[in-house]
C-alpha cells in the first residue's frame, strides 16, 4: 500500500522539481515523474510518492 504525505512536506524534498495544477513533478528515480495530489479533509497530498514507500520498507 501506497503510503501518502502532505503536500506540505513533498515542497520541502530534495526531489521535488515543480508542483502545478495538482500535480507535482519528481525526480526520486532521477527522471521526471508526474505525481498526483488529492485533497483530504481540505489538506493537499501526494499520493504514491516514492520515498514515502521506500521509507516503509
């Protein structure tokens, strides 16, 4: 399962290139990759980041 974190956080990562339009771009598997958000109890997160699910490991 796919861990999510607050977009809040996902501004503060190394990886993170851009967040525009509900979508942020990362660059965790050194190319560009789409993420997308999703608003929960109208606060903003990252859904299936990738170094949240590393971190689970």
């Amino acid at each position: 399962m796919s861990k999510k974190i607050s977009l809040e956080e996902c501004l503060k990562c190394v990886h993170h290139i851009s967040f525009r339009e509900g979508t942020v771009m990362c660059n965790y598997w050194h190319r560009e990759e789409q993420r997308m958000t999703q608003f929960i109890d109208k606060i903003p997160y990252l859904i299936n980041c990738p170094k949240a699910d590393e971190d689970m490991r």
